[in-house]
C-alpha cells in the first residue's frame, strides 16, 4: 500500500509542478500586457487541468505497458494508442 501512494504523491506531485510552471508563465503574460490578473486564480485553473491528467497518468501508463510498440506489433500498437 505504500508503494500505491508513493506512486500517487509523484504523479501527483510532478502534474502540480507543471501545472505551477504553466501558471507562473500565464501570470506574467498578463503581466506583460498591463492587465492584472489574480495569481491564485490562474493557479487554481491550472491545477484543475493538470489534475485530470494526473488522475489520468495511471490509465496511460497501463496501456502503454499493455500495448507497446515493439517490432511484430506495431501496426496495432500504433493503431490502440491513436484510438486512446
């Protein structure tokens, strides 16, 4: 059990630095133009996004263990990972 939220707090962990990352850039775009815009509210969106992808993280990592593109199989590889 250890193992699963080790696991969850790096996935989850790695989504919110980016999503922190692309928050900081949006803020001072803003900036930029002379607008101003709450920092906490583009955070908040940003970690909204990032978090679906985070919860989606472990789904992605399956089908990529369950179907990867090796020789002999990549025509159906290729064809499941266009399809997800």
């Amino acid at each position: 059990m250890k193992k699963f939220w080790l696991k969850a707090a790096i996935i989850i962990g790695v989504w919110s630095a980016l999503a922190t990352i692309l928050a900081i850039s949006q803020y001072l775009r803003v900036l930029s133009r002379g607008q101003h815009l709450p920092f906490g509210e583009i955070l908040f969106d940003a970690l909204l996004d990032y978090w679906i992808w985070a919860a989606l993280t472990p789904a992605v990592l399956w089908f990529a263990a369950r179907f990867p593109i090796t020789r002999g199989r990549v025509l159906r590889s290729i064809t499941v990972h266009s399809g997800l």
